[in-house]
C-alpha cells in the first residue's frame, strides 16, 4: 500500500512509485521497503509505547463485552486542510465526504459495502468537524491556497503553521497535490508524537473514490494511515517471521506474520510457518502493501490495539465533551453555517521594505473578501491571499471581512499581528568554529522545536582536531523533525572579493531506500525567509558506504561544502542555517564551520584572530585605533583598501598589542583592513566621516 515507518514520536512516510497506465489508468505499486525494524529495536520509547499498549490490549480482551457493543464505539472527529495553488487538488465537498464514507464502510464492515468482509467491525467511526477550535459553525473543511501543495517532508512545519487544528480534539487531515518527487502516498503521525505534527497528509489523486481520485482508487490509502495514526504497524513490519508472532512483526497475534512486503494480490502466500495454526500471509489486511482491490480487513487483535492507542494517547479526541465542544454531537447546530474569517501569514516578523504574503483560511463557501492592513502597502485588498509591504517600523493590526453568495458577512482582526523592524548590522567576516572548546560558541544558535535529539558537540571523531558536530538520525525518531545551527548575522560586504561558506562534513547511510536530508539556506530579509543554498540527501549526502549501526567516520570519509556567497556580496544582514532533516538513517556530523573570503586564507586560526581584533572608534574621523592579541611574530603586516579595491595603507610592523592609524588624510567612505599574522588572516571595515 504505502511505504511506513513508525515509531512512537515520528511521522510514517510513506515511499511507493506509482505508475499511472494509459489503458486503464490502473494504479500499479513497485516495491520500496522501510527501515523502521532497524530503528525500533534500539528505541526504548518505542518499546514502552508498546509494553503500555499490550497491558491495555489485555484489559480490554478481558472485559470486552460484545454484547455491550454501542459502549465500546469512538467517534473521531476530522478537519480536512485541502492545500491547494488554484488546481485539480482543491478538490470538492463531495470527494472528502466519498472518504469519509469509505472510512466509515472499512472501521465499522458496514453490510452492503466494499468494507464487508472476513474482518471485524472496529467500533470506530469518522466525522467532519462542525465546529471549529473556537466554536464556530464549520462544515469540517478548511482551504488554504499555498505552493506548500507541492509538499516536502523539510516543511512539515510549515504545513501545520499553515492550517492546524488542536490535535488532542480533532484528526487532523492534509490533502495536498504531491507529496516529495509523487512517489509518495501519504504519511502519518504514530500515537505519543508531537502535537504540532501530529495527523496524516495524503495526496488528492488517491483522497476519496471520486473527483480527482482515480478510477480504481478506493480510499484504502487514508485508511492505512488513519491505522498507523492509531497505533498500527505493518504485518510484516520486523521484515522476519520473529520469535513470537505476538510481540514481533505488528505486535498483533491474530496478524499472520509475513517475511517482507508483497504487492499486487499474491494467492496463497505464506512466508511464515511459525504461526499456530500455520495461515497464508494476510495479503487482505488494511496494513499491508498490496493492491487497494485486495484489501478488505481488520483482525480483532487489531481493534484492541487500535483501542488501546485511543485510550492511552488521544483521550480526549473521542470523549462525549469533545463530541459536543467538535459539534458532532450537537443538533442545534445549522445545516448550512455561514462565513468564519480566517487567515493567517507565515512571516509576521520582517524587516522594514519586505513584503508579507497572507494566507485566506477562511471557512464555509466565501465569495469575497476584504482585507485592512494598517501600515500596510497596500492598505486594502479584495485578493484572496495578497503580499503587502510595510515601510515603516512598528507593530500593525490586520483584519478581514469575508462575504458569501447571500452577502452574509464575517469579520476577524489580530491586533499588534505584524512586527516590522529596522535590519541590524551584521557580524564582520571572518568567522569560524571548529568546536574545539568541546561546546557550541555563543555565536552558534541551535533551534529544537521537539525538544528531543539534536546537534550535539562529540568527541566520536573530527575533520581535524578532537571535537566535530553530529545528530544521531538512528534514534531521532521524530521523523520530519528540522534541527537548526543558525550562525549569527553576517555583513558580507567585509569581505575583499568572494564571501563563501565552507565546512565539512561525514555521512553513512542506513539504508538504500532512505535517507536523512542536510539543507543549507541563506536569509536576506532578517530570517522571514530563506532560500536554499545546498540540498544533501540520499547519493550526494552519503560519504560512507551503507552501515546498519552506529555511523563513525574514519579520516577518508569526510567531504567538503564549498558554498559561494557571491550573489549576496552586497547584503550586510544575511543569515545562514544548516538544517537537519530526520529520516531516522544513521549519525551526521558536520565539523569546521567556516563563513569568510574566498581570495583569503580559510584556515579556522583565521578565525581565531579575526575574533581576537578590535578596531575603534568606529566611525572614525582622526585616528583609529587596533586592538590586537599579543604574539611573540615579528612577521605582521596590515593593508587598507577602500571600498573599490585600491590599496591606501601598506605596512609591516612588530608584535605590538595596539596599532594606532592616522586616518585624517582619508577620504570619507569605507574601508577594509587586512591583518596577516603568522600566516593568518583577518579583515575588519571600518568607517571614515
């Protein structure tokens, strides 16, 4: 079906090719297999997870009453985020609620439907939202027109900043137009994850039984992973028929176990004898990969299981106040809500001339809309999601009024929304770490959003010296998870002639299907946004063959980042992030971090002394003075150049701790001020007036 991996904080990403046939536009999947065995064994809050899950399988095998039926059914309440750009995948009413049948026919085997089956009746159940987090009339729907369509695993956040719902009342459901390269499928948040991304995301071409789902499309994809949202695996998830088919494989031991993952509809399959008695594999069951036209089941172990997860980990999602505060359970309720204003941006904090793009997120059919901006350029719009620029520095209030057929109207505002400030000025170039210390400099920022594993100082190995950088991707199960080193604002204006970014790093895969991603991006516009500089993944992010344990690179595989700043030369206020994509592969370390001149020497000693300098008064209008650090060299020397390029100042000197220049003869203007030590260099600008 889908490709997954789970654990318990993790998103399952799912990775099969599909290939759309002229002929029949029949769906065919080719294999593809996940790593999630090789992660698991070694996680011990997954394996807790688990422990808590069967004791309470247990309990409930042991009280569950079927005659008491109606006391055991859950009602899960659904808001679908439909991600569109204007295209096919903003897709209709009434394709999401072909989905929510098919759900409702697959949980509950309603008789009459393709759900009716050898399997069980889950005694779960699926509902569009009807009201909103704040309690408004919704018809369970939200629409956000946003290139985030074209959906990428390192803007997982993204997504949930763009349209989400609080995930301890509602599943939240992203539709979206592809996923990654198209590949894939969906993916889904395992039970016990981070709120903020928690849910499933699925593609438009197999959301529902209509409409932009293909012909032979059944729904079975959001089914798979609305079952991995409630704590399933895969039938053959430890890819091995395991010892004890009932806390091996899915954990689950009326599940068949099955050696691997099958596709298409394999007759009479049975990889595993170990199983009493001895069943064909369960080529039927909703969790497996083959065919949609295959499946058709739940076991009754999985429905404990799947109540185990509601019990444990989303509580409240299926409570009785939930079901009214959700307005699944209230019948005062209107058949037909009227307009809910809504929006949102993702870049509320900019410097002063960038522009801001808003998202219209509002709800239920809206015809027209009118947005105020205070501050803002312009100051009104009638667009659904429109960039305004702010020019002035403060903090400015937006609302909008939205209007539908009946011209009923709907009006929301956020005071103090959108913060505008003046750009600082940049550290000057050089600037290096090589993590000798055996901790982060105070330059260095390191963004945790899940507050679990992240960028770490190691001593395991270095490019050079004692100490690099590494995550360790292996137990990083958050998969999706973005883990930042944000160096500090650079003025690349202090540099001669080349800004550039160097650093090292080593990379082993774990897998041949999978991989960590290594993203460098550059920011102009004070971190509101950034663009890429580098994308490492898969072949270009590997330095080391494959290796199923822990990844320590020997001397020879390192490779070098040689990123030119070229096109930004002329910025004195950029800011630059290596981040970390988990895909739970293997450790990643990064070593010798290096932001400087390409015409100059790059060593990290360059560094050192380019920290160590001081020049002052700066602006100067007479004398300037340079701080230096002492040194036994007789071999110094300092060079000014101004601002073209033309040397003015030439001269060799002693080691002295204070150089003092006499700068009244200059021109007004800027300066560059070269200091070479030892072999070392240094770079300062300075101001004359």
């Amino acid at each position: 079906m889908n490709c997954s991996k789970n654990i318990q904080i993790l998103l399952i990403l799912l990775s099969l090719p599909v290939i759309a046939f002229a002929q029949n536009k029949a769906i065919q999947k080719t294999a593809a297999y996940c790593a999630f065995d090789q992660v698991t064994q070694q996680n011990e809050a997954f394996q807790d997870f688990n422990k808590r899950v069967q004791s309470q399988v247990e309990v409930l095998e042991a009280n569950w009453n079927e005659a008491q039926k109606d006391n055991h059914i859950k009602t899960i309440p659904i808001v679908v985020h439909v991600i569109h750009d204007g295209g096919t995948e903003n897709i209709s009413m009434e394709q999401i609620e072909s989905q929510i049948e098919v759900l409702n026919n697959t949980f509950r085997k309603v008789s009459g439907t393709n759900g009716d089956a050898d399997g069980v009746d889950t005694e779960i159940q699926f509902a569009l939202a009807r009201k909103n987090p704040n309690g408004r009339c919704t018809d369970g729907v939200v629409r956000v027109q946003s290139p985030l369509t074209m959906h990428q695993n390192s803007e997982r956040h993204l997504l949930a900043q763009l349209s989400r719902w609080d995930a301890r009342h509602y599943l939240n459901v992203y539709v979206v137009r592809r996923i990654g390269t198209g590949s894939t499928l969906g993916y889904a948040a395992f039970p016990g994850g981070p709120l903020e991304s928690d849910g499933i995301v699925v593609a438009h071409n197999v959301f529902g039984t209509m409409g932009t789902a293909g012909v032979n499309t059944t729904g079975r994809t959001t089914v798979h992973e609305i079952g991995h949202w409630l704590g399933l695996f895969h039938p053959f998830q430890d890819e091995g028929c395991g010892e004890d088919i009932c806390t091996s494989g899915d954990r689950v031991c009326d599940t068949p176990p099955q050696t691997e993952a099958f596709f298409g509809c394999p007759q009479n399959s049975n990889s595993c004898h170990n199983d009493n008695p001895d069943l064909n594999d369960p080529i039927r069951n909703y969790m497996n990969y083959t065919d949609d036209v295959c499946q058709d089941e739940f076991t009754y172990g999985q429905k404990l299981r799947m109540h185990a997860a509601l019990i444990l980990e989303r509580p409240n999602t299926w409570s009785p106040t939930n079901l009214m505060n959700t307005g699944i359970n209230d019948e005062s309720l209107p058949e037909i809500c009227g307009v809910v204003a809504d929006f949102v941006t993702l870049t509320p904090k900019i410097c002063v001339s960038n522009s801001i793009q808003f998202h219209d997120r509002s709800l239920n059919e809206v015809t027209t809309w009118q947005w105020i901006f205070t501050g803002g350029t312009p100051a009104t719009s009638v667009e659904v999601n429109p960039i305004v620029t702010y020019n002035a520095t403060g903090t400015y209030k937006v609302g909008l009024a939205v209007f539908d057929a009946d011209n009923q109207v709907d009006y929301f505002e956020i005071d103090n929304y959108i913060e505008v400030e003046e750009p600082g000025i940049g550290r000057a170039l050089a600037f290096g770490e090589d993590f000798e210390t055996g901790d982060f400099s105070d330059e260095i920022q390191i963004l945790n959003p899940d507050k679990g594993i992240t960028w770490e100082v190691s001593d395991t190995a270095a490019y050079e010296g004692s100490y690099s950088i590494k995550i360790n991707n292996m137990i990083n199960t958050n998969y999706g998870q973005l883990d930042e080193i944000v160096l500090p604002f650079f003025d690349l204006t202090s540099t001669v002639e080349n800004p550039f970014l160097r650093f090292h790093w080593a990379y082993a895969p774990s897998h041949n299907i999978f991989s960590d991603e290594l993203v460098v991006s550059i920011s102009t516009d004070c971190g509101s946004t950034f663009e890429t500089l580098r994308y490492l993944s898969g072949n270009t992010l590997a330095t080391a063959p494959l290796q199923t344990t822990p990844f320590a690179p020997t001397d020879n595989q390192w490779e070098t980042a040689n990123i030119s700043l070229s096109t930004y030369k002329d910025e004195s206020y950029v800011l630059i992030k290596i981040t970390n994509v988990t895909d739970g592969g293997n450790n990643l370390y990064l070593d010798e971090i290096y932001v400087g001149d390409g015409s100059l020497p790059t060593s990290i000693e360059d560094a050192e002394l380019q920290a160590a300098i001081t020049v002052f008064p700066n602006p100067s209008s007479g004398f300037l003075q340079v701080q230096l650090p002492f040194s036994a060299s007789k071999n110094m020397s300092l060079t000014v150049t101004d601002i073209h390029g033309k040397m003015v100042l030439q001269q060799d000197f002693e080691a002295i701790e204070v150089l003092q220049l006499d700068t009244r003869d200059f021109s007004k203007g800027l300066y560059l001020l070269k200091i070479e030590m030892d072999g070392n260099v240094a770079v300062e600008k300075f101001l004359v007036e």
